[in-house]
C-alpha cells in the first residue's frame, strides 16, 4: 500500500504552476519573535476601549457585559426562548431523559405541532431553518449587524448503537487484515478498529458523526456539501462552509495514513533523541545530515548509496541538517522508494512494514475520497466560500490534517481558501500549528486555522485507557488553555511579520476572546485587516459574538440547518453542551434576564429595534 499511497494524491492535491513557482524560492523571513508568557486579562467583562483615531491602528475592545448592546439584534420573544431553553438544559434530569421525552411529544402533539413547539424553542434556538431559502433571513440579519455564517447542513443518521458498531468495523477494516494474525499486522492498537468504540458518537457533544456506508452515500454527502458552499456564497460575499472528511470516504484509508505519518514522525523523534535532540519543539529539531545517514544505514533501512540519492534527489539536507519537514517531504516525494515504508518497532527492534498492501477495490475508494476533496475545494474557489476542514478523533486526525495541508498548497495560493482545524486539548497541538505555520512561510501559501478546545476528550481519555496507550489529551483544562494561547500567540505573531497567515477563535471562552483582543491590541492587529476571526455556535454566546460585529471585528456564527426531525441529533447534542457550560450559560442567562427586565421596566418590550 506504500507504493499507493501519496502518488494518488499527487494529480488532484498538488501545487498549481504558480504555487509551485512560488515554493521554488521561497521568501525567507526572520523567525517570530520569542513566544511570551499568556496575558490573561482579570475575570468579569471587558471594558470598551476609545475607538481609535484616523489612521490608528488600534480598535474598540467592546464590553461584553454591556446586555443592551449585547442583544440588540434580538427581540423580546427570542429572549425569552433564550432563557427558556438555557433553563432547560440545566436541568440534568431533563437532559439525561431528552430522547425519552422526544418521543412521547411527537406521540402526544402529533407531527404539526410537534414541529410547531420545537421551532418555538430548541430548535428556533440552535437551528436556522430547514433549508438554504429558510435560512437567508436569518444570515441576511445576523449580517446586518456583523455577524457572518459558518453553514453546516447538520442532518445526520438515527443510527442505533449496534449499528454503529457495525458499520464502523466494516468501514475501517480491510479483509486482508482479517485473514492475518495480529502479529503479522504490525498495527499500533490505536490505529486498529475496536467494536467497543464503534460508535463514535458516545461521549461527543460538539461534533457531528458520518458513518460509512457505500460511495453513493460518500456522493451524496459531496452533493449536500456542494449544497453548503452554493448557499454560502449566495447569502454573503466571506462566508465559510464547513466539511468533515469523514463523510467524503472509507475510514479504513484515513486509520492507515494517520498511522504511517505518526510512526513516520516517531521515527525521526527516535533518530532526533540519538543526536541529543529529545525534548525539543518539533519546529526547533534539526538533525546533523552524516550523522542522520549513518543512522539509517546501521538501522538496515538501506545502503548509503540509496540513502544518498533519497536526499540529494530532493534537495533536503543542502545546509547540512535535515528537519522534520524535510523528513516529511520524504514521504510526499519518494514514495516509489518502499524501503522508506519501513521503521524499527521500539520494543522489538526488528524492521516492520508500515502497511499491508490496499486490493483494487480500497486503492479506488481512496481515489475517489479525494476526488470529492477536490471538487470541494474548486466550488469554493470558485463562489468566493472558505472551505473549514473540521477536526475529528486522534486516530483519524493526523491523516485529515495532512490531506487538508495538500489542498492548502494547491488552493491558497492567492488567498485563504481552506482552513484546518486544531485542537488544542492535545498534547502536539503547537507542534501541529508552527510546523504547518513554518512550512507555508517556506512554500510562500496562505495559512489558514480554526484554533478549538477540542471536541473528543471524554472519548479520547476513554478508548486511551482502555485500549492501552499514551492518552493524547493534555493532562488538565488549565493546560488545555495554555495550550491554546500558546497556540494562538504563534500564530498571532506570524500574522504580525506574515500577512498570509490567518486564525480563526472558535471559542466561547470569554476570557480568551478578550485574551485576543488585546493581543491584537499589543500587536498592531487591526480588526480591518481580516486576519483574526471569531467563532461561536448559532444560539450560544451572543454576548460575544454581536458586540464583536459591531464593534467591526470579523465574527461568525456556526449555523446549522435541516428540517426538524432529521436535526433532532445536533439538537441533542447541543443540550447535553449547554448543560456542561454551567459557568457560561449562567452569565449569559443573567444578561438576558437583565435586558429582558430593562425592556420592561422602560416600556420596550415590543419595541422592533432596540
């Protein structure tokens, strides 16, 4: 399967003329100035800065305590929904039994006005409508007062958990792996299937779920997301459009990529550890190039004659180093060379082959997966719709972010066309982001990120622990947050030296949104400028979300759409959410109470513009 892998990639994920040019000779620049530590403004609200004067780059810091500003955009009766549904969700019982008590209201209201109470209250809440006509007013709204869409048709199958299970061990397994033993895989066991993870949905409650079915249903999830992207651009000149990777093919590819590339970095980590380089930033790790080759050849991976032209064929090593990015380029460049495919097992010490080989009908699977990504990236290209490449489990992630990197380099030539996403729960997320960052300044593309928390953890620590390896996720929230800073300050810092580097804070942590206001403040960052960008799901967060619009930052909501019932799974998930943000949603219920009250005590309350 090594000899297939990446030369399918080659013909749709690669550099156009121009970008390739471009990578030729790259700009150099200096490296970003040494990473401080975090500012984090005190807790409560953020107070609203002079706006700044002509030619200033400074900008207003608005005031996310300031309730009338805050819900401007809403009427009374959205208000009251508001408090009505925040109040539901905290309610444990409630939420614990929500399917129970969905079934015997459709029982007890019948379809109509089932529908009727759940537009009234959940779903008008999380939900913008049934279909890309039922939502432009909503968008058209939202924009009028500076908040953009992230559109997400967010309908997903009812499936039971058996079902689940099944489908996702048939998807992720191949039948050759079925005849052969597990000593003869060679498999990490985190890259393997496991029946008691099947379903990928237990413990998640911020992200959606695709199953595997066939291709037709991988077509008709690229149709619906071609859907998206048309309705993006129609509605809005700079809106996004969301994706996963997971509904665009067979899992199975994505488990065995991901495996190559992690024992592919593993490798060099091992060899980097050698040279007394262990414990360094991925970024940072630049391994003597004659001391590299006499590693490989006394590995037994091949001769040095071969090692030799492995990198003098590519030009890696000209200054005397090799680093990690140029020991990726290995696997991007040279797959015909197999010997690369390769590596020590650590416990054993024998060489093992990384995978087994595709058969006919998986290796047409993979190219039909990217196939989609492509005609995926070229609609967006074309309606002017930034494409955002959702982030997923740990065992598939590594595969996602590299297929994402590839349609990077081929689309964001001129401008950011695809975003990926990283979660920065995860103990290598800064690895991730400044080797992404380092390799777009080389290759000269637009850097393009959505900086998470992450969606997966309780699942993640879960299938770690019981399967039984290293758990991914970093220790504690605290260094989940100094994770994400540390994240965002490099990137931040790029865009200051780098006008191609753009971020996305997908967050509805007040503190870090101030965080990045006034970091931006420290470093010239206007909001003009459309660099930094902010996320919030539709129906949360509104307190962040319409006081950043009008104070001119880019903003946008993450919107889903579908009809009612095909919904109610997105719907279920944003209750169990709510219910977990305790903290956020009690802020964000007493300023509606406040405003709510306000209106009362001033004779607003049917007022249509506030």
């Amino acid at each position: 399967m090594a000899s297939l892998l990446l030369p399918h990639c080659r013909p749709l994920l690669r550099f156009s003329s121009s970008a390739a040019a471009a990578a030729s000779s790259p700009k150099q620049k200096e490296p970003p100035p040494d990473r401080r530590r975090p500012y984090l403004p005190p807790k409560g609200s953020v107070r609203s800065q002079a706006p700044a004067a002509p030619g200033s780059t400074a900008a207003v810091i608005p005031d996310f305590g300031n309730y009338r500003e805050a819900y401007r955009s809403k009427s009374s009766a959205e208000l009251v929904r508001s408090l009505l549904v925040f109040r539901l969700c905290s309610y444990s019982v409630l939420v614990d039994r929500h399917k129970e008590l969905i079934n015997l209201s459709r029982v007890f209201f019948g379809k109509w006005l089932f529908e009727k109470v759940m537009r009234m209250t959940f779903y008008g809440q999380f939900v913008a409508g049934k279909d890309q006509d039922d939502i432009k007013p909503l968008i058209q709204h939202n924009r009028s007062f500076g908040v953009g869409s992230i559109l997400d048709y967010s309908v997903e199958e009812d499936l039971t958990q058996e079902e689940a299970e099944k489908k996702e061990m048939e998807s992720c397994e191949s039948p050759g792996e079925k005849k052969v033993t597990d000593d003869d895989i060679h498999r990490e066991k985190k890259f393997r299937p496991h029946k008691q993870f099947g379903d990928r949905r237990e413990d998640v409650f911020s992200a959606r779920t695709y199953f595997y079915a066939d291709e037709s249903k991988c077509d008709q999830f690229m149709d619906t997301f071609l859907k998206c992207i048309a309705a993006s651009g129609g509605s809005s000149e700079d809106g996004f459009s969301a994706i996963k990777l997971t509904a665009l093919g067979r899992p199975q590819f994505l488990l065995q990529f991901s495996e190559v590339l992690v024992k592919w970095r593993g490798f060099f980590r091992q060899l980097a550890a050698e040279q007394g380089k262990a414990g360094q930033a991925a970024v940072d790790m630049k391994l003597d190039m004659e001391r590299l080759q006499q590693s490989l050849v006394k590995l037994g991976i091949a001769t040095l004659e071969e090692i030799t032209d492995w990198f003098n064929g590519e030009k890696i090593g000209l200054s005397g180093t090799v680093d990690l990015l140029d020991w990726n380029n290995l696997i991007d460049n040279r797959t015909e060379v197999a010997k690369l495919f390769v590596v020590p097992n650590l416990q054993t010490g024998e060489i093992e082959p990384l995978l087994l080989q595709f058969t006919e009908e998986e290796d047409l699977q993979m190219k039909r997966m990217l196939q989609r990504m492509d005609i995926l990236a070229k609609e967006a290209l074309k309606r002017g719709v930034r494409l955002m490449v959702d982030a997923e489990q740990t065992y598939f992630q590594p595969a996602i972010s590299r297929l994402t990197l590839e349609m990077q380099r081929k689309f964001n030539v001129e401008k950011p066309v695809i975003f990926n996403t990283y979660q920065c729960y995860l103990k290598d997320a800064y690895d991730n982001v400044s080797m992404d960052v380092e390799l777009s300044r080389r290759e000269n593309w637009y850097f393009g990120a959505k900086l998470v928390r992450g969606a997966y953890m309780a699942q993640e620590r879960k299938r770690a622990r019981e399967i039984g390896y290293e758990d991914p996720i970093n220790k504690t929230y605290e260094d989940t947050n100094a994770m994400y800073h540390r994240c965002l300050d490099y990137i931040l810092d790029e865009i200051k030296v780098n006008k191609k580097a753009n971020v996305m804070v997908a967050s509805h942590n007040e503190r870090t949104v101030a965080y990045t206001l006034h970091r931006m403040h420290e470093l010239g960052l206007h909001p003009s400028s459309r660099k930094v960008y902010f996320g919030q799901l539709l129906g949360m967060s509104d307190q962040i979300s319409f006081p950043l619009g009008q104070a001119g930052y880019p903003v946008y909501k993450y919107v889903p759409y579908g009809p009612v019932e095909e919904v109610l799974p997105y719907l279920s998930r944003r209750a169990q959410e709510n219910r977990g943000m305790v903290a956020g949603t009690q802020r964000e219920r007493d300023l509606l109470w406040k405003e709510l009250k306000r209106r009362i005590l001033q004779g607003d309350l049917f007022k249509t513009v506030y």
